[in-house]
C-alpha cells in the first residue's frame, strides 16, 4: 500500500473542492472496496477524504418518495421499516450481498462506486484496460466466468458487481450529486456507463462530484406485491452474482400494468430494456410471455468462452423471477 495523507470532510463542497483541485485524492466512505484496492495496490491515492462525519446518513420521507441519504449503511437501509414495507425489492437485494459485517460498514452512496470483480482488475501482473488504459484486456481470450455477456466492447468485458444497483435500476431510482461546480439529479439509468473505448471509466460521474442522496419515487411502490429479486451465484452465500434479475410487477388481477426487469452480473452496468418490458404491458404472467421479455433482453448477448453459459442462465432466471414475482414469492 502506498502512502496517503488523511481529512476528514467538514461540508460537502468543500470535500468536492479539495478532490477538483487534487486528481490523486479519492473520498472514502465505509471503506470496504477501497481500502482492499489500496491494498492491493490497484487504486494508489495519495490523499483520502473522508465523507463518514458529513450529515448524510438520514433515510427520510419526502413529497417524491423516500430519500436514502449517501452514508446511510446498507444495513440500515435494508432493515428500514419504510424500505421494508413500501420498497422490499431494495431490501431483498442488499440482503442479498456482502456479509452482515460488511453490510454494516457499507454505505449506500459508496455501493454505487464499488468496482468491477474481474479477476484480472486485480491482478496487477496482468494487462487489464479497466486499471490501466491501453494495456489490453486479459479476459477477452482469458477466464471470463464472471465477466459480461451484454454491451461489452473490444475494450472490456467486465461487469458491475452490486445487488443493490440492481434493485435501483429497477425502482427508476434517481441520485443526487454535489461537485465542486453545483448540484445535479442522475436518473439511476445514466448512472453507470458501458465500458465502451474508455473501460477506466465506470459510472458518469466527475471525480469530485459527492452522491449526497439517492431518491426512490413514490411510484415504485406500486411494486411492494409482487416482486423478486433472484441471485444465482457459486456458492449460496457470500459470492458475488452470476446473474441476478430484479423482477416487479404492477398487476390488476391476472393481467400485468407494468413491469420492472433488471440484470445484475451480465454487463457493465444493470441492464434494462423498456422494449422488453413493454412486451408485458396488458398481458396475462404466462411462460410463453415472460419468455418473450427474457429472449429480447438477451438480444445481441454475446459469450466469451467460460462466461457463455450465463446467456441461457439469464433467460432461465428471467422466466423464473417473473414467476415467482406474479406469484407473489418473494
Ligand atoms: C468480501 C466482500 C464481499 C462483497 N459482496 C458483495 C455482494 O455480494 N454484493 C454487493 O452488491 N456488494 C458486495 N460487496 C461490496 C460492498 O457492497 C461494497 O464494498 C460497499 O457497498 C462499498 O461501500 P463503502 O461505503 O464501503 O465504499 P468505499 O469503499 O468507502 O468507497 C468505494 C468507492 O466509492 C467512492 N465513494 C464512496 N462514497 C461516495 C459518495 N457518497 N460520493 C462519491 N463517491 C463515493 C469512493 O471514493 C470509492 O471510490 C462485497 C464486498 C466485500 C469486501
Ligand atoms: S474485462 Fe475489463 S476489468 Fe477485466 S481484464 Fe478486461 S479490461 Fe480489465
């Protein structure tokens, strides 16, 4: 690990100052991605600017929904009574990921930022385009199991590995942002980016801009009936996603309003296609109908060798999560 020197933020901007002014500074969070890449010496900061202390961790109601503050842990968001109650996909899917300790020490805001689970990112005596730009990508032609099948490009293949992100994905979350030039709102879906010729890049934020918030309308609660979240993994707990899909359903009866899917473990960012839900609109929770919506959400999938498997797992685990969602199993 390399040196650093340590601040603990007093107000958001001026932590978004400081990181503007310094490329090499990074904020820190509950730590738990960072500080395992610092010591890995994939992620070199020279300067940590601590966010913990800033007033951020409220979870409160507002006139658009419910507010998660960026530090509130994931713990604490899980087990929220609101979040429980009107938003359970979002519960479901945090439970789904890390450890209780980890959840705990976890943060909301630092969720959204946890990077790629790429064998090689970490491995420093390999190329990888993602740490450092142009050196190539070894997964390509090398081990991809867990890499993405979607939206990939020649220059990475990785995936973003959070459940949560999942789940905001699904719930049509929006984030608000302060950098050092002002405050702006990101609607979940622009969040993330693919990895397109700029891999080095996960999300389309600037490096000084702080997620103080993260809004989940109210709307979304019109899916706290029927929905899933399923995550298929290598071991039964404490494993990163294969797949996972976020399923929720708006049903009158039989017939479908709207519907909600969303793929964790497949691409560089949670995948949505409004085409493919749209497929489900008026329609009865039938097989033939939910496979339907997993055969467009694949469209254009591509393998890479050990990670062609998941292309028939995703549309198996679209089928079975839509299922279960209009069944009402959680
Ligand atoms: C062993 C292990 C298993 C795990 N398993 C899972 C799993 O199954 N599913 C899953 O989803 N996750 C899993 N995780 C990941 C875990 O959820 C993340 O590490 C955690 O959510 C990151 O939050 P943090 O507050 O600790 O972030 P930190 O490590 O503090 O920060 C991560 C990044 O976010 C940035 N950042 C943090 N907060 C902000 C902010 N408010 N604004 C701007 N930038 C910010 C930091 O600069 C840093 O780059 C696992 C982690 C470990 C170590
Ligand atoms: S897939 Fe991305 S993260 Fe993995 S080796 Fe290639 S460039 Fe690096």
């Amino acid at each position: 690990m390399n040196s650093f020197s340590y601040t603990r933020a007093q107000a958001v901007e001026t932590a978004a100052r400081e990181v503007s002014t310094n490329h090499t500074a990074k904020f820190i969070a509950g730590g738990t991605n960072l500080l395992d890449l610092m010591k890995e010496n994939v992620e070199r900061p020279t300067r940590l600017v601590d966010l913990t202390r800033l007033p951020l961790n409220q979870i409160e109601d507002t006139d658009k929904g419910l507010r998660l503050g960026a530090l509130a842990t994931n713990a604490n968001t899980a087990y929220d009574e609101r979040v429980e109650e009107r938003y359970p996909l979002l519960s479901k899917a945090i439970l789904a990921g890390a450890s209780a300790q980890l959840r705990n020490m976890a943060t909301d805001g630092g969720n959204l930022f946890q990077r790629t689970r790429c064998y090689y990112f970490y491995d420093l005596a390999t190329p990888c385009n993602k740490r450092e730009p142009g050196s190539g990508c070894s997964a390509i032609t090398g081990y991809n199991r867990v890499c993405g099948i979607l939206g990939t490009s020649e220059s990475c293949i990785a995936t973003h590995p959070s459940d949560m992100c999942v789940a905001l994905a699904a719930l049509k979350a929006t984030v608000n942002v302060t950098g050092a030039t002002g405050e702006r709102t990101v609607e979940f879906a622009d969040f993330h980016r693919l990895p397109g010729n700029e891999p080095e890049r996960d999300n389309n934020l600037k490096p000084d801009e702080i997620v103080t918030s993260i809004d989940l309308p109210a709307d979304g609660e019109r899916f706290a009936k029927n929905f899933t979240y399923l995550k298929l993994r290598d071991r039964a707990s404490y494993a990163f996603a294969l797949v996972s899909v976020a399923a929720a359903l708006d049903m009158d009866g039989d017939t479908i309003k709207e519907a909600r899917v969303a793929l964790g473990g497949v691409a560089h960012k949670p995948w949505r296609k409004a085409e493919a839900e749209d497929l489900l609109k008026g329609q009865a929770a039938t097989k033939v109908n939910f496979e339907r919506v997993a055969a467009s959400l694949l469209e254009g999938a591509k393998g890479y060798g050990s990670n062609t498997f998941k292309i028939e797992l995703a549309k198996r685990a679209i089928v079975r999560a839509l299922t279960m969602a209009a069944n009402g199993q959680h």
